[in-house]
C-alpha cells in the first residue's frame, strides 16, 4: 500500500483537472510558443517519508516523434534525470534486490487547438529489481505519455509533481514511500515538450513526373470463331399404320354377305324350287288332259 502523503496527492488529482480545464480558457494555451523539448533544471520540493523537506534542481527532459500526423500514436518520454544541486535524490538506506523502484507522476496535458483531451494524466514506471547501496543516487524509470491527436495542431506535454516509493517483489509485503516531490509551476511551463501535429502527406499528389514503361504491342493472335449449335424442335406425328384390304372380289356378288359366297347350299334350294314349279306344271296339264277325256 502507499502511504498516506501518496495517497492524498492521487485523491486530489480531481480537484487539480478542473483548475487545469480552467486555465485552458483563461490563458494556458498561449503558452504553448515558449516550450522546448531540451533538458531542463526544474525546481523540486521533495518530502521523505521521515517528513524532512529539501529543494532540488533536478533535469527533467521530455521527447516525442518530431513529426507526428492526425489519427496516429504519438508517445512521448518523460525522463527524471539526476539533480544538480545538492547531491541529488538518494536512496536513505540500503535497498535489497528484492524492491523495485516505482515512478508515480502526474504529467499535464493541454492542446491548441483540442486535438488530444486536455488533462492531468496519471503516470507510473517499474524499474527492474536491484541492490541500491544507502546515500546512491537513485534513477526513476522512464515515463512514457500516450496520445492520439485528431486533427493537425500542437501538443504540449508539462511535467508536473511526482513521487518514488519502492515496491516489493512479494506482492503480500508493503509499499515503501521514499519521496514526494511538489514542482514549481513557472519552471514546469519552461521544461514542457512541444510536438507539432503535421497533416499527412501519404494522400498528396506528387509533382515529379513519372517515366511509363513502354510496353511492346502484342501480336494479334487469329481468333477462334466460336461454334454455333442451332437446336430445332422437331413435332412428333402419329405413325398411319396399313390395313391389307380385300385383294380378291369373289365371284357373284361383292363381300357384303349372301350371293356367290353362299356356296351350293343356295343353288340347291333353287334347284328344288324350280323342280317343283316344274313339276306342278307337269301335273296340272296330266290333270287337265283326264278331266277331258272323261267328258
């Protein structure tokens, strides 16, 4: 856990992002023409967790891409470098291989125009675990701000208070605060880092005239004529199926029933028919003759 002074400047971190909103409106912005991104001697009141107070000048540099464009990463480095008077910040007592040196800053900032959220950003770095002998001079790690501009502009990047504690490898052991350091603001504003926001040149046409290959004509190649295949719908008809016919009449009448084809069975009966006219005529006249000879 942190300790309370640690603690306290987290929770009022709120409180300093409306007085930073503020004066955005009343005049931070203009302030932007002054910032340099060359390490800078800022004044540092720093507090040990002992409670014993003392003013350091200690470099503070702060880099970023030199020419960044809209809608892409831009990450700038924040770096904590040794003090020049007094000796610098040292380590009060021996440190094992078993802490880490912990960065805990707050870094503002601001925009002309709002390009990236202006705010009072909250910052850590982990440095490797490692033996520090007592009264060494301590190096933080690195800070590393993040931002994404929207639109072409500029961005300043102003280091602001910070604080180093170590931190155990067990994460079940405590925190142990070492400093807490309180910056002057007017030196703040000189030590900020400016980065230009450039439109990006990837969608511009270029000027320079481009050479065109020549390309060798191709030899007309004969082309195939494609086939046409014609389909024609074909309607079937009824198939006329041949009847044989009646070649042969026969004798005495056509083939309707009755005459020639009746056979002799029919002129039989003619036959008798006729004999008994015949013979009827026969008997009538042998009749008539005896009826005479009577009389």
């Amino acid at each position: 856990m942190l300790k309370s002074k640690t603690r306290r400047r987290v929770m009022a971190k709120t409180a300093a992002i409306g007085a930073v909103g503020a004066g955005l409106i009343f005049g931070a912005v203009p302030a932007l023409a002054s910032m340099a991104a060359a390490p800078v001697p800022v004044t540092y009141t720093c507090e040990t967790e002992a409670g014993v107070s003392a003013t350091y000048k200690i470099q503070m540099e702060l880099t970023g891409p030199t020419a960044p464009v809209p809608s892409s990463t831009v990450v700038a480095t924040w770096k904590i470098g040794p003090s020049a008077s007094p000796s610098g910040l040292t380590a009060p007592s021996a440190i094992p291989n078993t802490e880490k040196l912990v960065a805990d800053a707050d870094v503002l900032i601001t925009s002309s125009p709002t390009i990236v959220p202006s705010e009072l950003r909250s910052v850590a770095a982990t440095g490797a675990a490692a033996s520090i002998s007592q009264g060494a001079t301590l190096q933080p790690p690195n800070l590393l701000i993040t931002m994404t501009p929207t639109a072409t502009g500029v961005i300043a990047v102003q280091p602001d208070n910070f604080s180093l504690y170590l931190a155990p490898t067990n994460a079940s052991d405590t925190d142990g605060e070492l400093y807490e350091c309180t910056v002057a603001t007017a030196e703040a504003s000189a030590a900020a880092l400016r980065i230009t926001v450039k439109p990006s040149t990837s969608s511009s046409s270029s000027t320079t005239p481009s050479s065109t290959p020549t390309t060798p004509t191709p030899t007309p190649t004969p082309s195939v004529k494609p086939t046409v295949t014609v389909f024609e719908t074909v309607t079937a008809r009824a198939t006329r199926t041949r009847t044989g016919q009646i070649d042969k009449t026969p004798d005495g009448g056509a083939s309707t029933g009755g005459g020639g084809d009746a056979g002799p069975d029919a002129r039989v009966i003619m036959l008798a028919g006729a004999l008994m006219v015949g013979g009827a005529a026969i008997g009538g006249l042998a009749l008539r003759r005896r009826t005479a000879a009577r009389g």
